[in-house]
C-alpha cells in the first residue's frame, strides 16, 4: 500500500525551532558560566516571540571575553543570578499545555556549545533538565552548501551569505536572530532534496563526509 501523507512525519511547517544563542565567560559549563542568553521562536517561517536578558554569573567576566562580547561586569551587577535566567528560559521555551513537546526542536549555531552550557548549569543547579530534541544549524549548513558556496561556516559568514538584515554581534539575541534567517535559508535550500518533514532532520545533520556522500 502507497504511505499516506500523514504516514511520512511532522511537515517542518508544524514544528515549532526555539533559536538560541548564550554568551558566557568562556569558561567550562557550569553554574557560573552564562552570561546572556538570547533566543527567538518561530514557526511556519513566521517569528512568534522573542527572548533576552543579561544573566550575573556570579563570577568576574574575563577582559577578554569582555573585548569580544561587549558585556562587561558592571552591566550584569543587577542582571538576574544564572538560575533565575535559567528558568525563565526554560519556561518561556517549553511548549504550552495544549502544544506537542515532540515538535518543538532546539536550534543552535555549534550546538554542543549553547546546549552544553544549558545542560551544565540546570544540572549544577540541580534544575529540571528534559533533553530537548536539538538541530545543529552548523551541521545543517554544511550539508546546504559546500565551500565552493562560501568560504567557512561562521554565523557571521552564513548570515551574509542568506542576506540576514543581523549582523552577529557576540550578543546573544542578534545572533539568535540572525541563526533563524541561516536555518530558514538553510531548510529551504535542503528541501528539493526531501528534508521536509520533522523526521528528515535527523538524516539532513549527518556527519558523513561530503566526498564519502557525493
């Protein structure tokens, strides 16, 4: 018998990507680590809501971090502590009651950063933690376009390649910003390859290298 359409996933158009970037003081994930998040949720191509705020680590921002980031200590001083910010977050991104917890996919540009980060500190802080399902829009970019398409796959590269309106900044919500502009373009150029559905994902983010697949 011919599979229905129903039969072939979740249309990426139902799915709701909550896009998320944090800023840290470079060190290890931890509870004093964080110090910005910045994250954007959308659906069917359309932005729903927006979130953002500097996040006190508890702990001295390296000079470093603060040459690149912009985000110096006086301006977390009055900044929610890291597990306020946290589960503000955490609530703001959980599907509502009546939602699909199945359809909702964390985003993030190099991922096992962002999401590491946030696993590190609920855990340190002992906060709930549900393993969110996570796409890699670094992972998903290579396998949209090759380096004859574009010379790296850095977020500021990919987001002037796609024509994003945000520049990425090293501040959390421009560059969630500009990772949702990256993963739409991104979707877009995958799907005459058949990444359309929710389940397809999974195979759009695979690590085989592009000669082994070509």
């Amino acid at each position: 018998m011919q599979a229905a359409f129903a039969d072939m996933g979740t249309p990426l158009s139902d799915v709701t990507f909550v896009v998320v970037d944090l800023e840290t003081t470079g060190g290890a994930p931890g509870a004093d680590a964080i110090t910005e998040i910045g994250a954007v949720r959308v659906r069917g191509g359309v932005i729903e809501a927006e979130f953002g705020t500097l996040v006190n680590p508890g702990r001295a921002i390296p000079a470093q971090i603060t040459v690149l980031t912009g985000i110096t200590n006086a301006m977390v001083v009055d900044a929610p502590p890291v597990g306020e910010a946290l589960i503000s977050f955490l609530e703001w991104a959980r599907p509502s009651p009546d939602g699909d917890a199945g359809t909702t996919v964390l985003v993030a540009h190099n991922a096992r950063f962002d999401v590491g980060h946030l696993r590190g500190a609920a855990k340190a802080l002992d906060l709930d933690w549900t393993e969110p399902r996570v796409l890699d829009t670094l992972a998903l970019a290579r396998r949209a376009w090759s380096r004859s398409d574009v010379p790296n796959h850095r977020l500021g590269t990919l987001a002037s390649f796609v024509g994003s309106p945000t520049t990425p900044t090293h501040r959390a919500l421009d560059d969630a910003r500009a990772t949702v502009d990256v993963l739409h373009a991104a979707l877009e150029a995958l799907a005459p390859l058949g990444v359309t559905h929710l389940e397809d994902l999974a195979t759009a983010t695979d690590p085989v290298p592009a000669r082994r697949r070509q």
